[in-house]
C-alpha cells in the first residue's frame, strides 16, 4: 500500500468516525435557531407583531411549518446521537430522562424538552381546530420547552461552554425572556 492510499484511508476512517458527530452539533443547532424562531413568531402571532411582515394566513403556515422542521431536526439529533462514537448512547438513554451516564442533568431536560417539543407540535397539527381550547392550554408547554433547551443546550455540549456562542446564546435566551414579558403584558389586551 503506497502512502497516498495509507494517507486516504485515514482521512476517510476520520470523516467516518467524526460524520456523525457534526451532524448531531448541527441537527441541534439547526433545532435550536428553529425553536428560537418558533417562540419569536409565535409571540409575535398573539401580540400581533409578525403581521408587519407577513400577512397572516403566510405566518401561521410558516410558524407551522417551522414547527415540523424542529421535529425533523430534534429527530435528526437523536438519530445521530445513537450512532455517533464518540459519545455513547443507547435507546433508553435518549428516551428516558435522567438515565444517561453523560451529563446526566442536561441531557434529562434535552430529553424533557423533546417531550414537550412533541406536545406542542403534534397538538397544533391535530388538535388546533378541533380541540383548541386544550390546545391553547397545551401551547403554553412550549415555554417550559425552550427553559429546558436553554439549559440543555448551555450546559451539555462543548459548543457553549465558553466564549461567543455561550454569550450568543445567553443573549439570545435575554431577548426571548423580554419576548415572554411583552407577551405577559399583552396577553389582557387581546381578545380571548
């Protein structure tokens, strides 16, 4: 075997064994930007705020539509979590909050948030014009979802341990907490 072919069959067992964990940093990023934006419009659906941009029938189609894309990403993350080498999960582990060996907690409440994440969305698809008093009260699960991502995502990764990003995020998480109040304090003004 010449050195080119030794040369390539490492940088290809590289990109094999490390594939899978970009994917799961990605999926979750791609998840996190998705629930940011979920929680953003949907305020910005109750005050009244997105229909500056989008006429209303378009937003609550987007805001839907990114609500399925957060399932697909969450899914995408979890997947790739099970074949990943570098971190060992298995099926329970993901699925059962507070069982992982690796960071134990935050993974829990990952796992938490994709339970609450799953209400929210599969109520709206199925429930929101059948059943929209329960699922109005559902809705609300999405804020505890987005406190569990928060934490999660600032405290089980390498990616927001430290530096930019970690400001990034916590900035991010100030920006959607002022979203929540503005939304507090309209919620009297609106209609029922």
């Amino acid at each position: 075997m010449s050195s080119t072919d030794s040369l390539f069959t490492i940088a290809l067992t590289r990109i094999v064994y490390t594939c899978p964990w970009y994917i799961v940093r990605g999926a979750g990023f791609v998840a996190v930007f998705l629930i940011i934006l979920l929680m953003l419009s949907g305020i910005g659906l109750v005050t009244g705020h997105t229909f500056r941009w989008f006429e209303p029938t378009k937003a609550w189609a987007i805001h839907r539509a990114m609500g399925i894309a957060l399932c697909v990403s969450m899914a995408v993350h979890i997947l790739f979590l099970l074949i990943d080498h570098s971190l060992s999960f298995n099926f329970a582990q993901l699925f059962i909050p507070f069982i992982s060996s690796y960071q134990t907690l935050w993974v829990g409440l990952g796992v938490l948030a994709m339970y609450c994440v799953v209400i929210v969305v599969a109520s709206s698809l199925g429930w929101i014009d059948s059943k929209r008093g329960l699922w109005k009260k559902l809705h609300f699960v999405s804020y505890a979802s987005m406190l569990l991502v928060f934490f999660h995502a600032l405290n089980s990764g390498s990616d927001l341990k430290y530096g930019a990003f970690r400001s990034l995020w916590i900035l991010l998480g100030g920006i959607l907490l002022l979203a929540v109040v503005v939304r507090v304090f309209r919620s009297g003004t609106l209609k029922k």
